[in-house]
C-alpha cells in the first residue's frame, strides 16, 4: 500500500505542487526523540535532491538541527492542499554559509514573497531521500 504513494521527484504533479503556494510543516526530533512540528516555507530542487527550509539561528527547529552534527538528522515536511498533500522525507543540515543562505532565499522568493531582512537567517537544507503523497493528475 505504501508504495503507492510514493513519488518521482521528476514527476510533473510534484513540480506543479511545488510551483503553487503551500505552507508546510516540519518535523524534527528533540533531543528526547520526541516531534517538534512548525509550519514553515519550504523549496525543493529535485535536480540536486534538495528541500529548503530558511528560518533564524536561535529557532527551536535550527537548533535541533544543528545539534545533529555534519551526518544531518532525519525529518519530514508535509503540505496538504485538501486532499491533496505531499511529504519530503530526507536527512536535514544546516547551512550557514553566505551562498546557501543567499540561493535558499531567492528560491523561497520564487515561491512565496521576498522574505524579510534577518541577519541571523540559516538554512535546514534537507537531501531527499523519499517522497510521499497524493497529488492531482
């Protein structure tokens, strides 16, 4: 069954989800394992297998992140449109560094709005390892 539901990052309906304005949520892990869900903007690149998430340094979910180390930690994040929705699943970093922030912020525009001026801006970048969803034909 679960196969069903799993996706081509090529797939033309992934591309059209993720041209339309969605919020998502995401899902990191506290140091006591335990789910930490926000909704946040998110960006996907299937050429490099990448999602993005743009948020500040001092955020709960950054700080989960980071406390992963360079290996990363496994995350979801989930739009829902309706009945309609879509998960990425992947092993999330973070990014410091001017060019990831600077590349995560043009992207995020794209999609949403410029976002706001944020010295403190970081970036959880995601390596896709699976999608899930049910999206329209």
């Amino acid at each position: 069954m679960a196969g069903r539901h799993r996706l081509d990052p090529h797939d033309e309906r992934v591309a059209r989800f993720f041209a339309d304005r969605h919020l998502a949520t995401l899902t990191t892990p506290r140091a006591d394992g335990t789910p930490h869900v926000v909704p946040v903007g998110v960006t996907f690149d299937p050429a490099a297998r990448l999602a993005r998430v743009i948020t500040s340094a001092g955020s709960a979910k950054a700080r989960h992140v980071a406390a992963a180390g360079p290996d990363g930690v496994p995350v979801a994040v989930c739009q829902v449109d309706g009945r309609w929705w879509l998960t990425v699943e992947g092993r999330a970093v973070l990014r410091r560094d001017p060019e990831s922030v600077a590349e995560a912020e043009r992207r995020y525009a794209e999609r949403y709005r410029m976002p706001r001026p944020n010295p403190e801006r970081v970036v959880i970048e995601i390596a896709v390892t699976g999608l899930l969803g049910s999206l329209p034909g």
